[in-house]
C-alpha cells in the first residue's frame, strides 16, 4: 500500500470516484487485482454509488469489483465459520413484535404514568422506549448502571417519577429478552461489530487483500473499534471525508458539538489519530472534473468558524468564492417546490447532467416530485414514502374512523370517495352512489349513528329530491340497495363496534372489511389493496401486527385508528416506479431525491439544497420525552446537539459537491414565517462584511412566466349577468326584496338559474332551528289564546314553550341547552303581553298570515309580492300592531328608515293595500321588532314608527319598490353581486359563486 494510513479528501474532490480510482491505482488498474480486497462504507447508498464509481471508472471494460459493503451488514456467517462466538448470539427481536411487547408494559405502567390505557397511546410511548434503548446501545450507555442516578440530587420530582416509570427498560425488558431468547437489534448489531473487530484482530487478513474504510465523519464506539482495527491491518487504510486542517489547533480541540467538524475531530480523537498523521487526496483523478471550485470550502468553513474564532473574520482574505452558488428566497413550500422544479429540470436539459434535490423535509421531497410530474419526470425518491401516506394505508385509517364515528356523514363519505372503495360495484358506480347518498341523505343535520341511522334518514328524503338526484357519466345504485352493500362489506366491523375486542381481531376485521370494500365489479379486493411496492410493504406491516399484537389486551374499536397510524409512523416504502395517469413511469435515471444520510458522499452536476429553515435543516434540538440534557450528559448520552454538527457537516459537504449549488430558503412553512438556517445567516453576515452577497437563482423569474398567458394580460370585469327580462322573476317574497337590494346576483342565481345551496355536512341545529321552536310556540300560543289572557297566562306559556321543545326531538345535550332560554323568553313574553292588556281593551291577536300584493304599471307586467306575517294585533279602534320576531340581531332603526330592511315596512304596504286576509286589512299604527334570544338579557322590543312618520315610510318603502322593479326590467340592468360595499347581506349563499372575495382583493390592489 502506498501513502498514509489515513487520508483526508479534499472538498472539492468527488469522493467515491477519487476513491475508486485510487483502488485501481494501487494494483495499476489490473481489472483482476482490483477485486482483492474490500471496502466498508456508512451506509448501503454509499455502497451502491461506489459500485457506480468503479464502473465508470473501468468505461465499459471487464472488471472484478472488490467486495463493497456498508458497515452495518457485515457477514455474520463469516465470523461464524471463522469460529467466532457471533452465532451463539440470540437472534435479534422483530421490530413489531419489540414494540406490541414494549406497549403492553407501558399499558401495565400506565395508572403511574399518565393514565395511559388504549394501545393507540402507549405505542408512541413504547417507540420512543426503543428509540432510548437503541441510542444507549449504540453509546455503549448501560442504562440499568447509569439510569437509577441519573436525577439524583435537585432534580424535579417529575423526573423522578419518570424514572421510575422507565424501569421498564432497566428491568422488566431485559427480563423478557433474557426470556424469549433474543436480543435487541442495535445491541447485537455493536455485538457483532466487536466480534468482527477482535476478528481481524487475530486473524488478520491475507497479504494482498486490502482493508479500506471509507467516508465516516463520525463514529460510536463499536465502529470506532473497527476502524482501529483497519488502520492495524498491514493493507489497512481509513478514508475520511475533507478534515479542516487549517484551523489552528486551540480551535480544534475545543469545537462545540453543533459545528461541522466536531464529529470528524471526536472521531479521531477516539482513534489516537491528530490531524498532521492524515494524507490529502486534493486532486481530482484523471478524467474527473472537480466537484466544486476550490475556493468553496474554504468560505464555507471561514463563515461556520466556532464562536471563538470569529476574530479571522478580519484577517485579509481573497474575494469570495461564489462562482456556481447561489440562493433561491421563494414566499412559501409551494412556491419554494415549483421552483426547485424547475432548477431540477433545466438541469437535465444538459446531456448526461446529473441534478438533484437534497432534503431532510419529507413534503417538500412530495412537492417537488409532483411538480416534476407536470413534465412527465419522476424522480427517484431514495428516502422512499412513508408508508402511512401510501392510498392503502389511508382507506384502512379511514375505513377505521367511518367505523368509530358511527358512520357520520364526513367520515363515511370520506371513506366512500376514496379511489380504492368500490362495494362490488366499479369504482364510478360507487361514487355516483356515495355522491347520491350525500346529497338525499347525508347533507344537513347528521342522521343517527349507525346503518339503522342512514335507512331512518333515507325513509324520510322526498320522493322529489330522490327521483331528481342524477349523477353521469356513471349511474348510481338504488339507495337502499346501496346501504344493504356497505352494510354487508362493515358487518365484521361492525360486530365489533359495541364493546372491546382483542386487537387482533379488530384487526383481522378491518382487514376483511377493506378487501369487501375494495372489491369491484371485475376485480378482487385483495389484489387491488395488496399488489405493487405499496402494497405489499403495507400487507407485510399488517400480517407482522397480526402475529404480534396477541399479547396486548382487549381494546374498544377507537383505539384501531390510532394504532395503524402509530405503528405506520417511521415506516417507509421504496421504489422506482409511479403512477402517472394509468401507465407506470420508471424513474428519471438522471434526477434524485435525496434525503441527508443518501446525500453524503455523493455527487452531481448540480444540487439544491431545500428546507434551509431552523427546525428542518438544522433540526429542532429535543433531548427526548424521558431525560432533561443534565441528566443525558450524567449517564453519558450523546448531547442532542451532536444531531446539529451532522447536519451541518452534510450542508458543507453537499454545498460542496456540485459546480452549481442552489441554496433554497422558504420564507413561510405551514403558513408561519420561518427562521433561516443559522449557517445561512452565518454565510450572509460572512459576506457582507466582504462587500458580496449570494446571487439570487433566476428561477423565481421563470416561474412567474411559466403559467403567464401569451401577450399582455387582460382584466376580466366582475360579473354583471343581464338575463332576458322573460327570464327574471316577477314575484318575490319580502325577505327576498331585502336581498334583492343588497345582493341581486343571488336573486339572479336562485330564481333565474335555479342553483340552491347545499345544506353543509354534519350541519349543526343553529339559530334558525331555535327561531322555528320560537315562532311555533308563540304560535301555538295565540292560537288558543287570540283575544284573551289567562290568569295563570305564564305557566301556561312556559308550558306550551316546554310542549314544542319536546316535539322537535333534539339530542338531549341541545335540549338541556335550549331550555332555560325558551323559558326567559316564555316569561318576558306573558310578562310584556300582560302589561299590553293592562287596560282591558280587547285585542285580537292573528299569527302566521300570508298575503300577497299585486304591483301593476310596469311595461312587462304584474309583479307579486308575497309575505308572511309572525303577528298582526287589531285593537279595538281597528288600528292594527305588525310584529317579527327575531332570535338574532335586531336591525338598526337607522337601516329600517333607510328602506334597507324592509321586511315589516312592506308588510305593512301589503297590509294596507289588503293584500292579507279580510280581518287583517286595514291602517297599521304600530311597527314592532322583538329580539328573543333568552340570554342574559332574556328579550327587547324596538318600536320602529308610529303616526305620520310610519305613514311616509310605508309610502316611501312602496315607492322604492316600485323603482326597484321598473329598474330591472331594464335589459340592460345587471344582478350586481354586493354592489353597495357596507350594506352587504349577513349570510351571502352565493357569493363564492360570484367570486366576491377575488374581486375584493382585486379592487383593493387596484386602491392600494
């Protein structure tokens, strides 16, 4: 072997292609040498670009490649035949089968900790048990040693308490490994890296078959071992990723954990190692182009100095070294992906040029992937999916919570509009069916849980709406047919809903359930839920929780949802392949999606580094639910800022590794502001002290042309539909005349298109449900009581108010709700009734009456207006009393006046024009607004005119009507949508459909 032991890669050398030709170098690029011997890398990425790297380097020749393998899949069997004790280790325990058990010892502990008593609760707890355990193993931390002192001396007692709760880990589970015959995984894993360590130890290898380690910036104590071990062995040799050797020595040793380095500085501080023993590779090898300028590295690591050594900012230095890296400050994550796209695609316009996207943000990873969709690119995602967010996974959670929640409207149509439920219809059927269920069925107040729920509310949909409910292309199923399938496909869930079951059953049964549900009219369930990647990574997921879960304890069908979920998190699925419309697209060979750990070592034409926000990249700093950072440092775990020194040592490093690096920093994410990563603020303060700042990518620009439309852009109007005069309606009801003044598009939608809306899902009973209960009652009321009051006339009408309450049927929740109000507004109503019969002058009260009015004069005809009066009171002088109850607002006199609620001044127009019943015609002296809501002010009554005052404003609100209607049956006047800004409608059904919140905006740019 020629050269040092241990050797340092420059920055701006591709590292695995050095590393292949330096391999083939030694042997004179014998293709047969070159396979003696073998290579151990971090990771199996690594692993296969290496493999990737010795075959461009051999361009197409014949070559025998030298056994390359990441270091944590060393063969076990070689140990074992070389007669090492590796075998005699217990297997390790399945992943799933380690947390069902870890789960039921959390359930067991749970009264002391938390109250935790659903499986859907004390999985995430047992995860992170696994994830403490694992860290300490890889630490070497022997948690039954360490743990009890841990929060020894003033620590919280809460600590303490959680200590104790983790005797979980100290003594119960190793009691069951000890058990069970097994081990955990990452304790058998450092098992077998000492084993193999003290291996080649004894038996070292033949000479000529070379020992190489490769690309560790950082180690834990087993793999320190073997790396001592290479450097031992006579054709041993340890290859590092770029060391800083120019930072002075006192910098050195005393790195925080959260700088680049400091892994690579602990590292070799663990091997004996100092920076002058290290070798530098710093030339490209023949026929390889550098990575990056030379120049990168260094500005990277002058702006990251240590906190110390922030004094060499002012030492003379040259101009930065900017050439091929630049920034991109897109608003938001969209805009950040469609532009990162972008990049990814002009990129590979270039042949042969590779591009990709490194992340640690897994939707941004999805954002970008589908914005490269757009252009038929599927890039090959190395981190894969998470498996819970897989179409499989999702219908299996939904399917679950339709169950939980009794079927109510939104779950259920969640679950029914999925692309994988069918009911044994095809796909379109199905949702034609769902689609008619939600409109006859669903809309409005939700029916009673259950199947027996959706059939009492099927009874009572109108044989019209029903009949008129159409839905092509695809024909719906008649609907009780239809609830007969769904009720046939959820039986095994069902069955289970009224109690607790085992959780192996209930997951059997959701099992069954999904394959009913995914079954089409020509295709079986399971192999529409289980084929492909997807598919089959999830059935296995499954069939493991099948087998394992027999230990946890009965549970209640709530807790199914939360299970698949918790179980499903961490969990990824990996492959090449995507769906793009009904063919499958292989994966672009020439662009990536890398996540950090892929990331490192690799190179590419060019890169963009994505999600450079606090909290992302870096990540957030968490010590973990179980220990505060003292009591981590005291049992020797790793400081939770070792996690920020990698993170930053793979920045540099990718920063590094490509010509053309963009630098992505989003301004928004989830819709709050972000904090740019803190080497992003360290690299611009760096570089205005230089006079330079980081170019800004151009992709911004392309992006604002990408959707532009050819030519100037040209303002649209704001709808101004003028329908034939024939088309307009020529009778309105009085309420409607109050709309037709604030919002005539919606006058325009209702009753010249015809559009209703549509009752929301899961409505809820509102103030217009309690205003029925309200007017029904007083109707009820004068009814029997038009022209004389009772002695006991409150009791009697707290009684007729108790009387309707009980035949609207409500949930008794809303019922105990409403009823103290109804009972104030009982009261004040006897009580104001019997201060208006004080005097003992008849009175006749008439309620609900309709009326209409014939208005004559216009060039296209009669027009009707029709109302209905709440309350018409004759006293003895014939004067007659208009009264409206309002269980919500009360309008504003001043907006009375103004004609602009006009309900009760154009009854009392119809009044005296006798468009109401003989005994209700005559002159109204009194209009009368009663505002009933039974809150604390339980009701009020707001006089809006009498005398000759309410004479003008009953004619001037005629009048106005009048100019109403001779102005549209103007052709040329348009249904304006809110044309008088403040006076628009409280409730405005329509104006989505005219888009009022766009134009909105539209004119207030146009102000602004």
């Amino acid at each position: 072997m020629s050269g040092p032991a241990i050797v340092t890669v420059a920055h701006h050398v591709p590292f695995l292609d050095q590393l292949a030709a330096r391999w083939m170098a030694e042997v004179d690029d014998d293709p047969q040498r070159t396979g003696a011997g073998l290579i151990l890398l971090p990771s199996r990425r690594a692993a296969r670009a290496l493999t990737e790297a010795f075959l461009r380097r051999a361009d197409g020749r014949a070559l025998l490649l030298p056994r390359i393998a990441p270091i944590a899949a060393l063969d076990e069997a070689a140990l074992a035949l070389s007669g090492e004790a590796a075998l005699e280790l217990p297997p390790a325990v399945e992943t799933v089968r380690r947390l069902a058990t870890l789960t039921l010892l959390v359930l067991q502990a749970g009264e002391a900790f938390g109250d935790v008593r659903t499986v859907d609760q004390a999985w995430p707890l047992a995860r992170a048990l696994a994830d403490l355990m694992d860290e300490a193993e890889w630490a070497e931390c022997d948690l039954r040693e360490r743990l009890p002192e841990a929060a020894d001396g003033d620590f919280a007692q809460h600590w303490h308490l959680t200590l104790k709760f983790l005797s979980i880990v100290t003594s119960a589970w190793p009691a069951w490994l000890e058990e069970q015959g097994v081990m955990n995984p990452v304790a058998r894993q450092v098992a077998l890296l000492h084993a193999q360590a003290a291996h080649w130890r004894e038996n070292p290898l033949p000479a000529g078959q070379r020992l190489w380690a490769a690309g560790f910036a950082d180690a834990v104590p087993s793999t320190v071992a073997v790396l001592r071990t290479v450097l031992d062995m006579p054709d041993g040799r340890l290859v590092l990723p770029p060391v800083d050797l120019d930072m002075d020595e006192e910098t050195w040793q005393a790195l925080p954990p959260g700088h680049p380095q400091a892994g690579s500085a602990r590292m070799l501080r663990d091997l004996g190692v100092t920076r002058d023993m290290l070798g530098v590779w710093d030339e490209p090898p023949p026929g390889c182009a550098a990575a990056a300028p030379a120049g990168r590295a260094a500005l990277l690591s002058a702006a990251l100095l240590p906190a110390p050594a922030l004094g060499r900012w002012l030492d003379p230095a040259p101009a930065p070294a900017l050439e091929g890296l630049s920034v991109l400050h897109a608003a938001d994550q969209q805009e950040e992906a469609a532009a990162i796209a972008l990049i990814l695609r002009h990129a590979i316009e270039q042949r042969g040029h590779v591009a990709a996207l490194v992340t640690p943000d897994r939707a941004l990873a999805g954002r970008v992937a589908t914005e490269l969709a757009r252009w038929g690119v599927v890039a090959d995602d190395s981190a894969g999916e998470g498996l819970a967010t897989t179409p499989q996974a999702t219908f299996l959670r939904l399917i679950a919570q339709a169950v939980d929640g009794g079927l109510s409207p939104v779950a259920l149509l969640s679950m029914l509009k999925h692309p994988l439920a069918a009911c044994g219809l095809s796909p379109g059927n199905c949702r034609a069916s769902a689609r008619l269920l939600e409109r006859a069925v669903l809309r409005g107040p939700a029916p009673p849980p259950g199947i027996a729920g959706l059939r009492a509310a099927l009874s009572r949909a109108t044989a019209d709406e029903y009949g008129a409910l159409a839905d092509a292309p695809d024909a719906p199923q008649e609907l009780s047919a239809f609830i007969d399938r769904l009720e046939a496909a959820l039986a095994p869930l069902l069955s289970l809903a009224s109690g607790p079951a085992e959780v192996v059953d209930l997951l059997s049964a959701l099992v069954e359930v999904a394959q009913a549900l995914a079954t089409t009219d020509d295709a079986d369930g399971a192999s529409r839920l289980w084929s492909g990647e997807e598919g089959n990574a999830l059935g296995q997921h499954l069939a493991e929780l099948l087998t394992w879960c027999d230990v946890l304890p009965a549970q209640r069908i709530g807790a199914l949802d939360g299970l698949v979920a918790s179980s499903l998190a961490g969990v990824s699925v990996h492959g090449r392949r995507a769906l793009r419309g009904r063919e499958q697209t292989v994966a672009h060979p020439r662009v990536f999606i890398w996540g950090l750990l892929e990331a490192r070592l690799q190179t590419a034409g060019t890169l963009v580094l994505g999600g450079l926000v606090e909290t992302v990249w870096p990540p957030a700093t968490d010590p973990g639910p179980w220990m505060s950072r003292p009591m981590r440092a005291r049992i020797c775990l790793p400081s939770p800022e070792c996690a920020i020194g990698q993170a930053a040592h793979d920045f540099i490093a990718c920063a590094c590794a490509a010509p053309r690096v963009v630098l992505s920093v989003p301004g928004r994410r989830q819709g709050a502001p972000t904090v740019a990563a803190r080497w992003m603020v360290r690299l611009d303060a760096y570089l205005s002290g230089r006079g330079a700042s980081l170019p800004a990518h151009p992709a911004l620009s392309w992006l604002e042309q990408l959707d532009r439309p050819p030519g100037a852009p040209a303002p649209v109007a704001p709808p101004r539909p003028c329908p034939p005069v024939a088309l307009r309606p020529r009778s309105l009801s009085v309420t409607e005349i109050e709309t037709w003044m604030r919002d005539p598009y919606a006058i325009y939608a209702r009753r010249v298109l015809g559009l209703k809306r549509l009752a929301d899902l899961e409505e809820m009973a509102d103030a217009a449900d309690y205003g029925e209960i309200v007017h029904a009652a007083l109707e009820r009321w004068f009814t029997r009581h038009p022209d004389h009051w009772p002695g006991d006339g409150e009791a009697r009408m707290l009684a007729t108010f108790d009387e309707v309450l009980a035949e609207a049927r409500l949930r008794p929740a809303l019922a105990a709700w409403w009823a103290p109000r109804l009972g104030r507004i009982a009261r004040w109503c006897a009580m104001t009734e019997a201060a208006r019969r004080a005097d003992g002058a008849p009175r006749v009260v008439m309620t609900e009456l309709s009326g209409r009015m014939e208005l004559s004069g216009f060039s296209f005809g009669t027009f009707t207006l029709r109302g209905r009066a709440d309350r018409i009171d004759r006293d003895a002088d014939g004067g007659l009393s208009l009264f409206d109850y309002k269980t919500g607002t009360l309008p504003t006199l001043r907006s009375v006046m103004a004609g602009w609620q006009s309900q009760l001044v154009l009854e009392a127009a119809m009044i005296e024009a006798g468009g109401f019943a003989p005994q209700a015609a005559g002159r109204v002296t009194e209009l009368v607004y009663w505002r009933l809501t039974g809150g604390h002010v339980a009701a009020q009554a707001l006089d809006i005119a009498r005398g000759e005052k309410l004479s003008e404003l009953i004619a001037g609100c005629r009048a106005g009507l009048r100019g109403l209607i001779a102005a549209y049956d103007d052709p040329q006047q348009p249904y304006l949508s809110h044309p008088y800004p403040g006076e628009e409608p409280r409730f405005a059904d329509y104006a989505h459909l005219a888009r009022v919140a766009e134009w909105s905006a539209a004119r207030e740019e146009d102000m602004g």
